[in-house]
C-alpha cells in the first residue's frame, strides 16, 4: 500500500464525482484491509535502462546538472507495486530516490494512493505525478458506470450511434471503423453502452435497486461488487431468490438506520449489481479475461494510448454453479488462496501471442474467425471501447501539465465472441511473479514513463506531439494537440484548428498484427510507423500548442477531490492483480 492515506478536500464535487466516489453504501462491512504484496525483484538486465538520452537532458534544461555527490534530480515512490522497475528507470538516467514523502522537490512522484496534499503542492510544468486525481471517475465501478450513462445521454441527442450488429462468428464484432468519421455535427459515430458493458444497477439508489429487485428471476445469475475495491474484496453472487431477498433486508436495514443517516461517511461502500456473463470463452475449460492498459500519458493537451497486457486464466475449470469465486474471478490475487498455485502460476497468465495461437487452432475454421482474430478484431473493439470511456470522462478529468495516468481495463470474451469491458482499475498490479509477467510489465511500465517524459517536455516547449519517438508498442488513441483549451487568465475557450477525418479500416487481412502485438522484449526499441485507434497511420498534426494555457485555481479545485482518506486507505490495493 502506498506510504500515506489519501485526505478528504473541502472544495465542493460535481454531481459525476459525487456519483463515483460516494461512500453512503448498502451492505454492512467494509472490504478488509488489503495486503501489500512485494513484487519480485527483476534480475538486472531487464530492470537497467539506457543512460539519460536527449529527452532527459531537455527534462533538465535549465537547472544546475547534479554534482558528483549526486544529490538531485529526485523522484518518490509510495508503496511496492512496481517499485523495483520504476527505480531502475530513473536511477538509469542519474536520478535520486528519496524516502520522505512530505519533500516537494522532485521531479517524478508515482504513489499507490493519492494524498490531497500532494497535488495541492504539485508544481505544474515542473513535476510529474502518477494518477489523475479524479481518475474515479474511470476506475470505481458507480464513477464508470454513471460516466457511460451520461455520455449515452448526451450523445443520443446530438450523434448517430455506429451500428454494431455481432454475428456468432465474431466476423462482425465491432462497428465499421471505417463509419468513425466526423459527421456534420462534428461528432463520431458511438457505441451504445449496451453492447460493451454489462447490465448494471447501483443499490444506494432506491428506484435502481427496486427495479432489481422486481426484475430478478432464478432463471439468472448476477454479481454483487464494492463501487471501489478490488482483488476480488467484498464481491459475491446473486444465484437465487433467497440471496437477492437477504440483500434486499440488508438494504433497507442500512437506509433505514438513524446512525448512517446522522453520519452517511461511517455506511459500507456502495455497491452495484451486474449481470453476471454466464457463457465465457473458455481456455482448455478454464475461464479468462484480459488485461489491457489505458495511458493518458499527458493530461495538457491528452494524449492517450492503448497497450496490450495479458490473459487471466482461473486454475480451475468453470462451473457457472460453483460457489467457489476463485472459478468466476481470474485475478491472481484469487488464484493464489490455491494450494495448488505455486505448482501452476504459470498456467495462469497467457501471453497476447499465447492467446492468439490458441484462438486460431481453436476457432479460426470452427467459428469463421478472421486469422489472428486476438490482434485485429478483438484488440480493435478494445481501443474503440477505451476511447469511448475517455471521451465520456473527458471534460470533467482534471488536467494539469505533468499528470499521467496508467489505468488496467479487464475485458471478457463471450462464447459467442463478443467483447465486455468488466472494469477499469486505477494503480494496476505491476507484480512479475510469473514468466509472461516478467517479459510483459516492464515494457509497459517504461514506455509510460517514456511517454510521459517525452509528451510533458514537448507540451512545455509548445512543440508539436508527434512523431513521438518513445513511443514503441502503446497505439495511440486520442490526440488532444485539436482540443479546445480556456484561455490563460481568461474563461473563453480558443478553437483549434478541425480534426481532418480519420478513415480507420477494420478489414483484417491488411492489419500488420506485429504494430499492435507485444512480440519484442519490453524495452526494446525498435522503429514503429505511428497508429491510431485501429491501426491507421496518423499523420502528425500541423497545429501545437503555442503557450499552452493554464485553468484557474478556483476552478481546478472544484473537482479536485481524490476523496476520504479511510475509504482509500482500505482500497489502495493492486488493482486487478
């Protein structure tokens, strides 16, 4: 866990964040207090990095180079999740750790839990933080949920939903990228919610969870989730009517207590309940999802990417009636409460290549799916929902420059080939306690610290984005160099110039898997063409930023809030892990 709780802020929170944090929950009990896991130490030649290269030197520029006793620059790390490769990162460019997190002058400070101090101190366009503040509203399950459902809302007014009709062959899996164009109304053809995101209702709000009630037959299975835990913490199944009338009494005891309504912030978290996928794509018998990665490497102008990660797969085979979690939830945190862990860790974790083979061995004829389906189709549909749950947090994420963010996005394949997004988790678990772990995460992790690097001083400098020279394996998905900005010193916003339209095509055949596929060594540089969502070639664009403007305080501080501090210390976990 991180060295420090996160502290309630006193500014007032939107209705959205008020909605994604809220603690007033249903159920008795909190999630027990999570345990730090250490992550295991990587051997030197996959945690050492190339000396300090020009970037750096202009991240330094400017300032006294750092004596011979080498004090300075300095960088923090609160908790173990990641730890050792992010040391190595910077102590591979000269940097120097310290230990005392109330120090503010550092140049990198990557923390498990957010501390509202920290960003009150944090020195925009000289420092770079890990996690966006008010990144809930991506990463708990009612900030996720309410984010859709308003972004639905709005864009049902003003945009043309992308026809979205999936076939059993997975042929069809996803919208025509090619109808992901800019229409007159400026907008881009959306997703419905419906087609990616799993039925949800949340249970602190008395007309969603009486229309669960009323709905629920036996003929169903649903499942009960905490709004902010992880490691599979607090979660339970909805099989039959007994259990949905136990939640329902616990419900209303807790909203009929005179003690949570004096003091709402003591209640359990608040909780959702999700129709639970009865019919996964099974491994050899075994359940799986997969972990992929959400970069918002920047946060002035964004500029956000998608990376491969990995497959989960449960130890045991799946029997949708079990009663035993470890069967229903992947996470390794689940999968290591096994006896027969140690012995089988390894078959746990599938590499992307791994997935990839097997899909095509299994169902590439049986099924009709296009070859390499995992790497053109499926990983498709997985940045196209990304980008579609960035643009509905978008204009309420807060923003300064020196933020970056790396959020871990769970998504399951149903048997008949459609993709679910099951949750995004801020802080995700950087552990390589397996083989395919140790060849994947700290490729991921250095390229976010490239990528932060290399956007940050390019931002600071007005420079234009792209081409990017970090970038290696990440696939970018949104270019905010276009976006509007509010006018330093000023509330009107400044027009950039017209985003020229993208034609992204889906046809398989001449997708080159190797742009989207984790094949090289992370680390490893190599030249890549450039991409965007689904692999097209981006040109870089002939507008950047030229004095890039600063929002006010005031206004900046309105939304703020990384929430109460208990309620974070108690889920500042790994997420996903």
């Amino acid at each position: 866990m991180g060295s420090h709780g996160e502290e309630g802020l006193l500014h007032p929170l939107s209705q959205q964040d008020q909605d994604a944090h809220q603690g007033a929950g249903k159920l008795p009990g909190g999630p027990e207090a999570l345990t730090s896991h250490l992550p295991t130490e990587l051997d030197d030649s996959e945690a050492i990095r190339p000396q300090a290269t020009l970037l750096e030197k202009h991240f330094l520029e400017g300032e006294k180079q750092p004596p011979s006793t080498g004090q300075g620059p300095f960088f923090y790390i609160g908790g173990t999740n990641g730890a050792s490769i992010i040391s190595s990162y910077c102590k591979s460019k000269g940097w120097r750790r310290i230990q005392d997190s109330r120090r503010e002058d550092y140049k990198l400070k990557w923390c498990e839990v957010k501390c509202r101090d920290t960003y009150c101190n944090f020195r925009e366009g000289k420092q770079l933080l890990y996690q966006l503040p008010n990144n809930k509203l991506l990463t708990t399950k009612i900030g996720l949920l309410s984010a859709l459902r308003e972004h639905s809302r709005v864009l049902s007014k003003t945009s043309k939903p992308a026809p979205c009709a999936q076939t059993k062959s997975g042929k069809d899996m996803i919208p025509a990228l090619e109808q992901l164009l800019w229409t007159s109304s400026g907008h881009l053809g959306v997703l419905r919610m419906e087609d990616f995101f799993p039925e949800t209702y949340r249970l602190d709000i008395r007309d969603e969870r009486e229309a669960f009630f009323t709905l629920f037959d036996e003929t169903q299975m649903w499942i009960c989730k905490p709004t902010a835990s992880n490691q599979g913490k607090g979660i339970f199944l909805l099989r039959n009517q007994e259990e949905v009338t136990t939640l329902q009494a616990k419900t209303q005891s807790i909203e009929d207590d005179p003690i949570y309504r004096k003091m709402p912030f003591r209640a359990p978290q608040a909780r959702v309940v999700q129709r639970y996928i009865k019919n996964p794509l099974l491994l050899d018998g075994k359940k799986f999802d997969v972990r992929s990665y959400l970069l918002i490497a920047c946060a002035m102008p964004y500029m956000v990417f998608f990376g491969h990660g990995y497959a989960r797969l449960t130890l045991g085979l799946y029997d949708p009636h079990s009663s035993d979690l470890s069967g229903h939830l992947t996470n390794q945190f689940m999968q290591k409460k096994s006896p027969l862990y140690v012995l089988l860790k390894e078959d746990t974790v599938w590499s992307m290549e791994h997935l990839n083979r097997y899909i095509n061995d299994k169902f590439h004829k049986t099924k009709g799916l296009p070859r390499d389906w995992v790497f053109t189709t499926f990983t498709k549909r997985m940045q196209q929902i990304m980008a579609h749950c960035f643009l509905a947090v978008k204009a309420k994420l807060e923003c300064k420059l020196g933020y970056f963010d790396l959020i871990g996005c769970d998504f399951l394949i149903d048997e008949n080939f459609k993709v679910w997004l099951l949750e995004m988790n801020s802080n995700p678990a950087l552990h390589t306690n397996c083989e395919v772990l140790k060849e994947v995460i700290p490729g991921v992790v250095m390229e976010t610290l490239d990528l932060a690097l290399e956007t940050f001083q390019k931002s600071l400098r007005s420079e234009k984005m792209l081409p990017l020279l970090s970038q290696r394996r990440f696939v970018l998905l949104h270019n905010g160099e276009t976006d509007l900005w509010p006018c330093l010193g000023g509330s009107r916003n400044v027009p950039r110039p017209p985003l020229p339209p993208l034609r992204l095509t889906c046809d398989a055949a001449p997708l080159e898997p190797s742009l989207l596929r984790a094949t090289d060594r992370p680390g490893a540089r190599r030249p890549v063409p450039h991409r965007g969502l689904g692999g097209a070639p981006v040109r870089p664009s002939s507008a950047h930023r030229r004095g890039q403007p600063r929002v006010g305080d005031a206004d900046r501080a309105r939304e703020l809030s990384p929430g109460p501090a208990e309620e974070e210390r108690k889920n500042a976990g790994h997420r996903g892990s």
